[in-house]
C-alpha cells in the first residue's frame, strides 16, 4: 500500500481510519438497550451497533449509552383510519397526537419518539404500535363473531390483557398458532372467526400465564331461534349454561346441547 512506499509521509497512515473506526463504534441512542430487546437487532442494528454486538469499541467510556441529548428525530407515522396532528418530523420525546374517525378508538397509553421510526410507549415495547380500533355495539349477536364493542374484563371481573402484547411476549406457548390473536394493540373482547361460543379475551386471572377467558356468560339470542326443543337431562341447570373459561367449554356445549330450553331460558332469551 501507499504506507510502504511513502512511509516518511505516512507515518500515522492508518490511524485516523481507526480511530474513525472507533467513533462510529457507538450506540446512537441512550434506549438501545430497549430498541434491541424489544425490536430486535435487525431493525435497528445500524442506530445501536454496541447493543447489537455488531462492534466492540476499544473504549470502554462508549460503552456507556448516550444521553437522551442524542435522541433523534422521528418521522411522524401515519394512522389507518385515524388523522395525525404532528409535524412531517417529530423531535426527540415529542408524544404523538392523533385522532380517530368515527366508529374507532385510539389504542390504549401514549407514543412517544425515540429516534426514526421508534416510539417508545407506556408498555417500553416499540413493537406495540398505536393505532385506531374498531369499536361498535356492546350488544352481543349469536356467539359474538362480529363483537366490536368496548368491554375489557372477563366474567369475573378481570382485566383483558394487551393482543397484541401478550403475542409477543410469547405468552401463548400452549397454543399452536398464537399470531392468530394478535387482533391489534388494545384489550377489547373479540370473537375472530367465530372460533369460541362467546366474545373472549386473553387474561391470566389465575395467576397462570395467559389464556382465553369468555368476557360473556351467553351467546346472543339469535343463538336460540327457531324451534327450540324440550330438555332432554333432569340434571338440567342455568348455572351450568354460563361460560367462564375455554376450559370448560366442552362441558357447557354439551348442556346447551341437552338442555335448549333452560338454558336460552337463562340467556335471557
């Protein structure tokens, strides 16, 4: 190289490409840490290239994060269904403030900017992007597919967790297919595709980890139309046609099944 040839004229050759090296060497943010735990390193490796053990700077001072004097700016996002108030860019800390159209609900808590594309919230969990939610009738239709009220507990009174927070945190190990419910960033009640008798929700009211908990005792009335026949068990009770948990929905089923009348009768039907 030029070193070898000039080596009166470069006798520092190189050392200012190490250095440089050395400066870039740095985690640009002083929440990297987080963007890296809760983003990942494919997303934000270049912006946090120490939390992501990209590099190893020879000193151990950039070790250190930066102050939140080197947050950057964000590009303000924008809202399906919803309307953005902030500037095209958002500065360091700024909150987002939008609004929702008719027939929607902002997600739940605050966004505020990080740096680029990355919002921290209440949660610490950037993944958890705020958006608008569908909200309609609290009313019940048969088994509640098309739900889009507002409820948020559990028959016994607990409240839903997060969808979308509860998916990926990885919560649901017992299921085969968690992302099917990862149905937005809020905790409202929803029945998708018709799967559980009633609306439900993701709680761990039990002190377990997560799992689906019915946020109604009965379906709708549509439920019963038509000719409803007579009962056909003497053990026959209202109390064994509510719905509390999955856990016992093979048990309810079969009790709606077998006993039409008491239990519609106990729906209110």
């Amino acid at each position: 190289g030029i070193q070898a040839v000039c080596p009166l004229t470069c006798t520092n050759c190189g050392e200012d490409e190490e250095e440089e090296e050395e400066e870039e060497c740095q985690d640009q943010s002083s929440q990297c840490a987080l963007m890296a735990e809760k983003i990942g390193c494919s997303r934000v490796s270049s912006t946090c290239p120490v939390s992501c053990g990209v590099c190893v700077p020879d000193d151990e001072s950039l070790l250190e994060p930066p102050s939140d004097e080197t947050m950057g700016q964000c590009y303000t996002p924008s809202i399906a269904n919803g309307r953005v108030s902030n500037s095209a860019r958002m500065s360091a800390k700024e909150e987002l403030s939008f609004t929702c159209n008719s027939g929607y609900t902002k997600s739940p808590g605050t966004s505020t900017c990080l740096i680029q594309n990355v919002f921290s919230n209440d949660a610490n969990d950037a993944r958890l992007e705020p958006g608008c939610v569908e909200t309609g009738s609290n009313t019940v239709v048969g088994n509640g597919e098309s739900y889009t009220g507002s409820k948020s507990e559990t028959v016994d009174g607990t409240a839903c967790l997060n969808w979308n927070q509860v998916v990926l945190e990885g919560e649901l190990y017992a299921e085969s297919n968690p992302s099917q419910y990862a149905l937005g960033n809020h905790n409202m009640c929803r029945n998708p595709g018709g799967v559980e008798p009633v609306p439900f929700c993701l709680s761990n009211s039990d002190g377990s980890a997560a799992s689906i908990h019915y946020c109604f005792n009965f379906p709708g009335c549509e439920a019963c139309a038509g000719s409803v026949g007579a009962d056909q068990l003497s053990s026959c009770a209202a109390s064994k046609c509510e719905y509390t948990s999955n856990l016992k929905k093979n048990k309810v089923d079969y009790y709606w099944e077998h006993c039409p009348t008491t239990c519609c009768a106990a729906a209110g039907c």
